[in-house]
C-alpha cells in the first residue's frame, strides 16, 4: 500500500532513541540542542543516557527531538496541517521527498528564534497578533474612555462620576415622609383629603 510506503519513507523508521541522541549530539552538540529546544536535559549534565532516560517517559519531550530531526538534521519539507497532527514518527513522507543535507545552526540564530517565539507567544497572551499584515486585538486596554458629550448624558443618573441627589419620585416623593422627625410630624399643618372629616379631630385637641 502507498501509506506503507511512505511510512517506510520516513527516515525515523528504524531509528531507535539512543541512536537518534547519538547522532544529533555528535552533529550538533547539547549545546545548541538546549538552545533550539529548550529540553533540560540537553543541559543539565547531558549524556545520551541520562537524555535517553528522560525522553523515554516524556512523550511531548521526545517528539520536539524527533521533529527536530526530521526537519532540521535532515532538511525535510515542513510537514502539512494535518500531518503535523500526527506524531513524528507516525507521519507519512511523500516518496519526492528525500533528506538534504543538515541545516547549519548557531548560537546566535537560537537566540533570535527564541526572542521571536517569545514575542509572538507575548502577542497571543495578550490576544493580539497579526492578521493580512495588521494588527489586531488588545484594544481594550488602548481605547480612550468616552467623554459625556451631551446635556442629557451628563444630567444621566447612571454615571458613576457624579453624586445621585434626585430621589426617585422627586420633592413630595412618599420616601420624604420618613426623613421628618416625629416633633415635626405632630405640628405640621396636614389638609386631610377632599371629601372626608378625621372622626377623631376633637380628641387630640
């Protein structure tokens, strides 16, 4: 079958973890593997054993290794979207495509793809980023707060920058009645409703 061929085609078939640290290790040094990677182990002490060790049981680890090798050491294509889906050693590689040469890395260009990593992961923190050559998102935080710019908007109730002093139902609002203390209440002069006597008027004379 066409998919078992490609299969085969891929050059990590075959390629056990301790050849693999092998050959990137004497090629390029833990040194620069640190640096494109940023696997601890390609740091502190690093060995092909204790590498070996660690990338053995750490899955997300090992696959940027064989990524790695895949497509800097032996200069393939970048994968497509759907086949970078799929572990490295799980792709399949068209039978047009054949290894190159290993791509020349240094220090200083490591450094260069981690500021550019850093920025552009910075970028989608802060939800913006890049779209047709411009710049998108974060608008909130540079966006100016509007000013009140009519009478009816600074006379508004709902504005958090000016103290409430209307009530709810204006100057005779039912709320006023509680604000007046019980001396006043007692000597205040009350017309009492059209159309009705108190019956008790004559006992509180």
């Amino acid at each position: 079958m066409n998919d078992k061929t490609n299969y085969q085609n891929n050059p990590l078939h075959g390629i056990g973890l301790n050849k693999l640290i092998t050959i990137l290790s004497d090629h390029y040094g833990f040194e620069i593997l640190y640096a494109y990677l940023n696997i601890n182990c390609f740091n502190a002490n690093p060995s092909i054993e204790s590498s070996e060790k660690f990338l053995k049981k750490t899955d997300w680890a090992r696959e940027k290794v064989e990524g790695f090798y895949l497509y800097e050491y032996m200069s393939l294509p970048r994968a497509s979207a759907k086949e970078f889906e799929l572990p490295p050693r799980d792709r399949t590689i068209p039978q047009d495509q054949t290894p190159g040469e290993p791509n020349e890395l240094s220090l200083e260009d490591a450094e260069k793809l981690r500021e550019k990593r850093a920025q552009k992961a910075a970028e989608f923190g802060n939800g913006t980023g890049y779209r047709h050559g411009k710049k998108f998102g974060n608008e909130k935080a540079t966006k100016p707060k509007r000013p009140a710019s009519s009478s009816s908007a600074s006379n508004s109730p709902y504005q958090n920058d000016k103290p409430k002093t209307a009530k709810p139902f204006g100057g005779n609002s039912y709320s006023n009645s509680f604000n007046k203390s019980d001396d006043k209440k007692s000597t205040d002069d009350k017309t009492p409703s059209s159309g009705s006597s108190d019956p008790w008027a004559k006992w509180k004379e």
